[in-house]
C-alpha cells in the first residue's frame, strides 16, 4: 500500500536516492530541500518539491498547508538534510555554530512539530544522524559544532519517543558512518567511504517502512568504517 513520505535534503547524495527509490515504489513523496530543481524535472507523478529552507520559518507553513491540501496525512517523515562545518574550534564563532545548529537540530525539531499533528499512531519519523553524535565513538577534530548537534537529534528522539509513545507516532535515529557523498567529501577530503548513497539509500528505504514495528525511540548504528 502506498504511503505518503517527507524527505529533507534531497538535492543530492543519499537523500535524492532516497526519493527515487520510494517513489519506483509507488509512494507519494513530498521532496523539500533548499534547491528544488534536481528533483522537480525528473518526471515522477507521485513526486511533488517546492524549495524549502530549515532555516526560513515561514516554509513550514509552505508543507503544512501542503499535507492539508495534497495528502490529509503523513506516514513517514525522514529528517534528512544535514549542514556541516569542518573548522578548528578556535576559529568556530557564535554565529558558525547557530547555523549547523538551526538546520541539524531546530530544523528537524520544527518540521517534526509541524507534521506529527498529520501522523496516524503507526507513523514513522526517521532522523538521521552521524556516528560522530554517538557518546563514546571516535571523534574528529574540527567537527565540533557538526557532531554536538548530531549528538543531541540522538537525545530529542528519544525525548520524543517518551512523550509520544501513547498515541504515536514512533521515533528513530540512525546514525551513519561513512558514506560516500559530496558532505563526505567536504568533511574528509579524499577519503573514499565503503558504501555508496545508493546502498545506504535502500537501507533507510526499508527501514523507515518497516523499523518503527520493532524500534522505537532507539539509535542504530549504521556504520561499518571509521570516519
């Protein structure tokens, strides 16, 4: 049966594989990322995108009043879209680390708000997050504003899980390793990841479709390398 899925970040890497794979599925996606265009001229009929910035409040709106008028509900939200800084700490300003923070934490906790009143009790919000939020994995020097604020999406879901757990919907983390996209890159310049946006695509496809009927508000680590 098909269901109707929110996608952030899906101009590129594994967020606009994720798009794809859904909607060969027969699902009805919702793709919001800053720059619509990379998904909005592929012709999918079970695919809609408008631009949507994390950070700009009045988008949310935007995809409220879209699942109003398109949809009625939501199924699956997939917290996706991540920025990244790879700066020393020293030279890490007040305003560097609001901005990782307002896409890769209030971001995902605003459009969650928006869309939970959307949710049946079996829906699923999906957030990704980064091996580098787990307590106690390596860390990486440079990634401090990236990595704290992919340690505390970890903590908001399980928070949510708590205060939604009689009524739903479910809540999950999974937490990436190394994968090889242009954020990779952009944090490990030159280093060549094990897996592909594809795979790790068709791993969070099954996942967000199926996890929540046996995970709720738990991490998984998805990670078979360091970074």
């Amino acid at each position: 049966m098909s269901k109707n899925i929110i996608i952030t970040g899906t101009s590129r890497g594994i967020g606009f594989e994720l798009v794809h794979l859904l909607a060969n599925q027969g699902h009805n996606v919702l793709a919001l990322s800053r720059n619509a265009k990379p998904v909005s001229n592929l012709n999918f009929d079970n695919i809609s995108s408008f631009a949507f910035d994390l950070c700009n409040e009045e988008d949310y709106q935007n995809v409220a009043d879209f699942v109003k008028n398109e949809w009625k509900h939501v199924d699956i939200l997939i917290n996706n879209a991540g920025a990244i800084l790879n700066e020393p700490f020293a030279d890490t300003t007040f305003k560097d680390f609001e901005k990782i923070y307002q896409t890769n934490v209030f971001g995902v906790a605003e459009l969650t708000r928006v869309v939970i009143p959307f949710m049946k009790s079996n829906g699923h919000v999906v957030t990704i997050s980064s091996m580098g939020g787990i307590q106690g994995s390596m860390k990486f020097a440079g990634l401090s504003a990236y990595s704290s604020s992919k340690g505390a999406v970890i903590t908001l879901t399980e928070l949510l899980a708590e205060e939604y757990k009689e009524t739903g919907p479910q809540f999950n983390v999974l937490a990436l390793g190394a994968v090889q996209t242009e954020m990779l890159a952009e944090a490990f310049p030159g280093y060549k990841a094990p897996t592909t946006a594809i795979e790790m695509a068709r791993y969070i496809q099954d996942f967000a479709l199926t996890g929540n009927k046996y995970y709720n508000g738990k991490v998984l680590q998805v990670s078979n390398s360091t970074p």
